[in-house]
C-alpha cells in the first residue's frame, strides 16, 4: 500500500486551520466546534457527531465534553476506534502557525500547538479519504478528548460504553509515524501542607517553626535516600519530581526576610512502569517529610504541622508484541515502506486510560517536534506520514 493517495494540500489545510485555533486544556469548545465542522465538509453527517458529558464529572471547569463520531463500515470487521486530543498547554495561547519550508511554526513568542492539532488534522484528513475514495473499512468511532494535557481527564472520566465495543485503539500523539507507543508509565501525585508557626527572624527566631526548613529537610532527606529525580531500587524504577514550592494559592512561600515562614505548600510527583513502585515513591516522601517535621522544633520542642496527601494520577500499561492491536500497526507502517519500532512512553497519554478503560492501545506519531516550547514545529512530510498510516490502519484487514 506504498502507493496510497491522500488529499495533501486538503491535510494541510485543515492543521492550519485546527493551529489557528486557540483552545488550551479545559477551554476546547472553539477547537471542537472547529473540527466539527471539518468533519461535516468532508462528508460525515452531523448526526453522527456527538459529546458525551464528561465535562460534568471532570473536577476542574471544562468547556464542553469529549467529540465523538460515529460511522458505520463499508465492510464486515471489529470496531476502530482512532483518538487524539483537543486541548494544547497554555504555552500555546494567541499561536500564529506560518509555513516555512517544510516547517510550520509559531512566531517564537508562543508554542505552536502542534500537540495535538496534528491529531486532530490526521484524524478528519483519514474519514475525508475513506469518504472520497469510497475505501472500505469496518466500523470506526473517533474519539477527540478533553483536557489531555492537564491530567488526561477527558480519556480517564469518560463512560467506556461510549466507544461501541471497540476492539483495537490507535491514538495520534507522537513524533513518528513509524514509532508505536505500546506502553507508558503510571504516575502518583502528591502534595504536602505545612503550617509552621511565625517568629521575629531577628529578635526570636527561636520561638518559630520554619515551614521553609521543614520542607527543605525533607526533600534533601529524599535525596539522600535516591528517591528525587532517577529512581533505581532492587524492586523498581521510575522518576520523581518536586515541582512546586509555594505558599497559599498565588502567594510565595513566607512574606518577608525578617519573619519565619509559618506555612508551605509543595506539589510532587512519581512515576513508574509499575504503578505499585510510583506510590512506594510517593510513600518514601511521606517518611521524608515525617522525619523532618521531627527535627525542626521551636524552643518549646512544638513541631509543624504536616498535612501529607497522596493519590494515583493515572494507570501503567504495557501491550505485548503479538497482541493484535500492535500486529495490525506494524502491519499497517509497513505497509507503507517503513520500519515498524516500539516504544515505552515516561509519559501519560490518553492511552494509559483507554487501555484501562478494555481497549487496546497504540499511539503513532504524526510530525510533533519540541512541543511544549516556543521552538515548537511540525515537520510537514511526517504529518503526512501519519495520514497516510491512519489511512492504513482503517482500511487494512487484520
């Protein structure tokens, strides 16, 4: 199937037009509407165009639910069902795409959106050649999620009785065409509340409890126990991070030099092929901040308060090699003269999800460089490449 055809310049028309559309994660009802419309230019009814609710059970405020499209096959065969996301990070607001070369990119002041408009230009660029073409196919359901990129609500919170039996999953999210996603790690997230107790710095530092020092003790304390950053145990592996050291929302950790900070507020994370491990992460800095919140004392030998929180963010998954759903997208990437490889993901995707949710699957790139920058780009001829496989994967039998 080397020598298949899709509609190029169409392609590229529809990713800049989805670029041109601001819709950050949370706010996706303008980028929905956008390709809703697409999808009915190219020929999909509007009654097989639908959102689901998942925006009522997301506990952040979301705009609107997951886009979900339904189509009957031309041919006998299990459900399709292709995914990829709306939503882009804030970073992506007020992006202005332009083609150069065999680029498209930002302006250098935003990024570009690239993750995941290129998703989102792959999936209406295949019904567009399944339709035009008359290719047959067995059933499909489109799958086009919410908030992705601020915890993969929209693929977590959705009702998998929604996806019609799909058998098989291939979700657009990635870099290569040739590169097949088969599993990700689970991630734990965590944070920690300290309430210390205020103190003139100058005049009786002693009579405070530091909410600073409690924090700083701890997380050095995870240092030196190899949990920050790369984790390598005899039991497992995986990564941590501290990515917030704050105070009350919006506020810095402490309001003046001369006065001992009376409260912290720090956000982490862990992560792991084996999601059991990413919470053994999250457990040694729950002992870590226990062992500080002993050592720092005022003079009365009072300690801070210490408020440690815990919970899984998403599930671990990991597809074998002769499972079907990955025999099928090799299958369907050498078809079009490529090297098929598979990858594993320290990641979240919407797949993480999906698999949990009884699909199966993988995740194909489709062109996205540097995302999540200001030096974000698409490479054209590998959006293309992405078309073309999903083209592929919908048309060939298993």
């Amino acid at each position: 199937m080397n020598h298949l055809k899709i509609d190029e310049q169409s392609a590229e028309e529809h990713l800049m037009r989805f670029l041109a559309v601001e819709g950050v994660t949370g706010e996706e009802a303008a980028i929905a509407a956008a390709v809703s419309d697409e999808l009915q230019k190219v020929g999909v009814p509007a009654s097989a165009i639908r959102f689901d609710s998942v925006h009522k059970r997301i506990p952040v405020p979301t705009q609107t639910g997951n886009l979900i499209v339904d189509l009957p096959g031309t041919r006998p065969g299990p459900r399709l069902l292709f995914s990829t996301h709306l939503d882009t990070v804030p970073l992506c607001a007020g992006a202005k795409p332009s083609r150069q070369g065999d680029r498209i990119v930002s302006d250098g002041t935003t990024a570009l959106g690239g993750d995941n408009r290129t998703g989102c230009a792959v999936l209406v660029s295949m019904i567009e050649t399944l339709l035009k073409q008359n290719l047959p196919h067995p059933p499909i359901t489109l799958l086009f999620t919410v908030r992705e990129e601020s915890g993969l609500h929209g693929a977590r919170e959705l009702d998998p009785q929604d996806l019609n039996g799909a058998a098989m999953c291939f979700n657009v999210d990635g870099k290569l065409a040739s590169e097949l996603i088969t599993g990700a790690v689970g991630q734990e997230n965590w944070d920690v509340e300290i309430v210390g107790k205020a103190a003139h710095a100058g005049v009786a530092p002693e009579k405070g409890i530091s909410a600073t020092l409690v924090g700083s003790i701890a997380i050095a304390e995870a240092h030196r126990g190899d949990w920050f950053g790369k984790v390598i145990k005899p039991d497992g592996n995986g990564t941590s991070n501290v990515g917030i050291f704050g105070g009350k929302p919006g506020k810095p950790a402490g309001d003046a030099t001369n006065v001992v900070t009376d409260y912290v507020h720090i956000v982490g994370e862990a992560r792991s092929p084996d999601v059991a491990f990413a919470t053994k992460i999250a457990a040694a800095y729950r002992e870590a901040f226990a062992k500080a919140q002993a050592d720092v004392q005022d003079a009365d030998g009072a300690t801070a308060e210490v408020t440690f929180r815990s919970k899984p963010a998403y599930p671990s998954f990991n597809i074998a090699n002769d499972a079907p759903v990955v025999k099928h997208a090799k299958k369907a990437v050498e078809s079009l003269g490529l090297k098929p490889t598979t990858l594993f993901s320290n990641g979240g995707l919407d797949a993480n999800w999906l698999v949990k949710h009884g699909v199966p699957t993988v995740t194909i790139g489709a062109g996205q460089y540097e995302i999540h920058t200001i030096k974000e780009y698409v490479d054209v001829p590998e959006f293309l490449q992405g078309c073309r496989l999903a083209v592929a994967l919908a048309t060939l039998e298993s």
